[in-house]
C-alpha cells in the first residue's frame, strides 16, 4: 500500500491503573499503592491517570484526571472491598467505560493482576457475565492498549488448595492475549514488589507512536477484519 501520511507522534496519554484487590493480591495493598504512586511519577502533566480497582464488584476510586494530588488523595483512602475476582468484568467496565470522553486518543490500561477470574467457576454463585472471548473482542474493537502486569499468587494459593495450577496456566494466557491483541506489552513480576523498571517502559511505549496513512486499494465494504503488516 501506498503511504500517504507519516509522522512521529510523542502525545499526551489516558491511562487507567486497574488494581486487582481480590483475596490474593490484597495483603500486598502497600505494594500496590507504591506501584501507582511510581506511575504517577514517571507521567508528564498532561497526561490523565485514573485508578480503577475490583474484587466481586467494581469501583472507580478515581476518574480520568491530570490532577495529581487529587489521584494520590484518592489513591491514600481506597477502600479494600472483600469478595471474589469478576477479572473479566473490570476489564470490560474499564475498555468500555472509562474512556467515552475520550475517543480516538492514546488510551491505555495497565492491569495488576494475577488474572485468576474465580467468577468463571461452575461452583461460584454468582457466574462472569461475560466471557473472555468477548472482552477479547472489545478490546480489539475498542483500540484501547493493555498492559498486563502479572503479579505471581500461584505459590501461596496453590498450596493452600485456593486455586489449581491449571487457573494460572490459563491466566497466564489470558493476559498473554490481551496484550497481543491490543498491541500492548506483558510483564510478570515473580513478587509483587519486583516492578522496578516497569513504569518507565509502559510510559514510554505509550508516550511514543507513530501515525501512519493510507488510502486501501481493496474498496471492498464487506464489514470483515483487515489484515495489516508493517515492515520497517
């Protein structure tokens, strides 16, 4: 294809912190309240921050804002709901939600997790209204990019027969997908207070892009997916 526009765009960015707060991650709040406070930091003022945290419910602790002392005042009273881990929920309120102000720009979520969605069990009362594939898809539809952070519960929970190896393999995955899909990037940190490093990598992929144009020489309106590849 023909490029028609090029340029190197360092912009503004919209980013919502997901924070898992379910059973196995919420001993490690402090962790997670640094974890946030260090992406604040390496954020430029224009750019908008909200936090957004889940257990069995989801609560928006703070809204799409570049008001930092109001984020970190948000950020010192989040309260710690109890219940389970409705992970395929949060991540389809967050896609579909959080950024309707703001379409078209450079939107992303960073998601502290370790992906274990228990609402997905046959046993659990209260069943995930939506499945993977479907968050998957809006993700995909929605343009908006994921950054999984995994934070490694399998050790402890396993052994105290709180989920099988088998959740993990398939969080593990999961997170993996919605990356890929999304053109974000995966990051494990075997403990949670090993994300040295990380928030600067996610500032700067998100911070740099590239706007490419074109005008597609299939005209065909058939509403199917466009299969592009980019070689530098």
């Amino acid at each position: 294809q023909k490029i028609e526009h090029f340029e190197s765009v360092n912009t503004p960015f919209n980013l919502v912190i997901l924070l898992d707060l379910s059973g196995s991650i919420l001993d490690k709040i402090d962790v997670l309240r640094r974890a946030v406070l260090r992406f604040i930091e390496t954020s430029k003022p224009q750019d908008r921050i909200a936090i957004v945290s889940f257990t069995r419910s989801v609560q928006v602790v703070c809204e799409l804002t570049n008001d930092r002392q109001l984020i970190k005042q948000r950020l010192q009273y989040m309260t710690m709901p109890k219940g389970g881990t409705a992970f395929y929920e949060a991540t389809w309120f967050t896609v579909t939600q959080m950024f309707k102000q703001y379409p078209g720009e450079r939107n992303a979520v960073v998601l502290l997790s370790d992906g274990v969605d228990n609402s997905i069990s046959v046993t659990y009362p209260i069943p995930s209204r939506v499945t993977f594939d479907q968050v998957l898809r809006k993700v995909q539809e929605s343009g908006v990019l994921v950054f999984p952070i995994y934070l490694d519960t399998e050790k402890e929970n396993v052994s105290q027969d709180i989920e099988g190896p088998e959740s993990y393999v398939l969080a593990r995955r999961q997170l993996g997908a919605l990356a890929e899909t999304s053109g974000g990037v995966y990051f494990k940190a075997d403990r949670p207070d090993n994300l040295e490093g990380v928030y600067e990598k996610v500032a700067a992929d998100l911070r740099t892009l590239y706007s490419v144009g074109y005008y597609p020489s299939n005209s065909t309106r058939d509403g199917s997916w466009r299969k592009l590849k980019v070689k530098i």
